[in-house]
C-alpha cells in the first residue's frame, strides 16, 4: 500500500469515516471503523497529517491521536462543506484556510463553563418570560428586569393584597418554588465559576499570548 500522508476523519458516535490520501492527492484508503478501532488504527500509521471537522468530540480525538504521532489540524464545519461540494477530500489544503488550535482539558473545562452559563441565562430568561406572561393574565404587571420579577414574587407572597388572592395556591407555589431553584442554581453557579475561572485566568491561553 501506498504511504498515507494526509487522512480526513469524520468522527461520530459510534462508526468513523476514513479517507486517506498519499503525496499524490490518490485515495488510498477508504473504510468505516468502530469508535473502538480508531487508535488501533492510527497506531499501525506512519506519521501523517490528519484533518478533523471541528465539532463535538474533536478536541478529545485531536489529543489522543497527537499522542500517537499524527499532526493533527481541527477545521470548521463552515470551512469543511465547500471541500465536500467540489469532492475534494485533501485536507492539507485546509491547513491554509484555517486551523483550529486543540484546546487542553483545562480549556475545554472553562469552555463548558461559559457554555452552562450561557444556557442557564437563557432558562433564567425563559422562566422570567413564562412569570410575566402569567401573572400578566391577571392583570399583573411590573418593571423589566430582575427586579420587576422579584416584585411579582412579592405580590404572591403578600396574602394582604386583594389581587393576590385571585392567584390559585399552586401557581403561587409553582412560582416561588421556580424562583428558589433559579437562586439555589445560580449561587452554585456562581461558586464553580470563581474557583474554575481563577486558575485560567492565571494561565493565558496560546491564542491569548498571540494576541488572537
């Protein structure tokens, strides 16, 4: 078999692309493996360059074939899909276009991070959204913001007022019982964030020191 210098490696759950070309641009290698096969695979490889579609799971395949020997270079999606339309599968050609950095375990922990922040704000919002919407049934109104949300709660709470009585005990308690959650859930947030985020900051990132 011809020697294999650049392979593009379509990675999923359970069955994996590959296609591998030699110095020439020829395809020499066209086969599925098993997600358990893949490193048993590259182990029996001469060094070459591998190109991975930089999606879920490709910082983790980006590692552990880098320690085999391979380089490795991470392309985005946006650039893969123009590759595909004129059937071109030399990913060395990629390398000009774009290269993902691999992110280290520790960056793909602070990623994570952001990434649960970003999704808990847009529940927190949702949550906001659905209270307004509801009490605005009633004829309830108030300011935007977190505030005007918390002095909804306090209307709830306040059996004094005669419109709160017209609220049925279970949305009173539903709402409140969603308000606890979000402010138990965000002060674990909070915490995770400032002991995950203090060691990043102390280490710049590659991109950082190249000013990226």
């Amino acid at each position: 078999m011809q020697t294999v210098t650049t392979i593009s490696l379509d990675i999923a759950k359970s069955v994996f692309q590959v296609h591998g070309v030699d110095a020439g641009g020829q395809a020499v290698i066209r086969r599925q493996l098993k997600r358990r096969s893949v490193l048993a695979f590259f182990q029996k490889l001469s060094r070459c360059l591998v190109g991975i579609e930089a999606c879920a799971s490709s910082h983790h395949w980006s590692r552990e074939l880098q320690a085999l020997g391979p380089t490795v270079r991470l392309m985005p999606p946006a650039y893969v899909k123009p590759y595909v339309k004129r059937q071109k599968n030399d990913m060395a050609d990629a390398e000009a276009i774009c290269e993902v950095p691999t992110k280290t375990p520790e960056q793909q922990s602070c990623l994570m991070l952001h990434r649960t922040r970003h999704l808990f704000i847009r529940r927190q919002t949702a949550v906001i959204n659905a209270i307004r919407a509801h009490f605005a049934e009633f004829g309830i109104v108030a300011p935007v913001g977190r505030k005007g949300v918390t002095e909804l709660l306090h209307i709830v709470a306040d059996t004094s007022r005669s419109y709160a009585a017209a609220l049925s005990e279970r949305i009173a308690l539903l709402t409140l019982g969603t308000a606890a959650s979000d402010a138990m859930l965000w002060r674990a947030f909070v915490s995770t964030t400032k002991r995950t985020l203090k060691p990043a900051r102390a280490k710049p990132s590659e991109s950082d020191q190249r000013g990226i």
